[in-house]
C-alpha cells in the first residue's frame, strides 16, 4: 500500500487478543501468539503496567503490533483480565484381565 506522498504504509494491528508464547526475563523479550498463529515478538519496553515488566508464558494479553522488516512486533502489549480455558482429562484405571475368566 502507499500513502499520497507515495510512501509505503506498513500494516498495524489494533487492540488484538494473543497468548504469550514465551517470555524470557533476563533476556527482555519474547513472542506472542496472534490470532491467525504469526508469532510477533514483544520487548519489556512495550510493556503497560507498573514494576518488572513481564509476562507469563500461556497468559492472555491484548496488543498492537507493526510489519517491521517484514515481521510483526508488538508496539502495544497490556495483560489481559482472561482466565485461560483448562481442559482437564481424565482416565480411567486399566484393569487387568489377567487370571480372569470372561
């Protein structure tokens, strides 16, 4: 896309809902997980919130984000107030048939 004055426009994302995909504290930085599943990569800095600026692995989060150098990073990432869905599987006891008759 170009703008009038000719210059490229870079895609922005808004106000989208992602999971942290990893986050590394000593290093500042990791990935989310965008609704489609493109990985954009987030720095602390971008971080809303007060104290150490970090995020869970697995936890919501909403975020903007910018094509730059042809991968998205987030320009915006606040966490999110959503719970993350848990499946829980149970299974059952096998049993064993040994010495059994039928």
């Amino acid at each position: 896309m170009d703008d009038p004055k000719g210059a490229a426009v870079q895609p922005e994302l808004r106000d989208i809902e992602g999971v942290v995909k990893w986050f590394d504290p000593r290093k500042g930085f990791g990935f989310l997980v965008g609704p489609q599943g493109d990985d954009v990569f987030v720095h602390y800095s971008v971080i809303e919130g007060d104290g150490f600026k970090v995020l869970k692995d697995g936890a919501y989060v909403t975020f903007d984000a910018a094509m730059s150098g042809g991968r998205w990073k987030a320009t915006r990432c606040a966490r999110s107030e959503r719970v993350p869905e848990i499946t829980v599987v149970v299974k059952k006891p096998e049993t064993s048939r040994a010495g059994k008759n039928p």
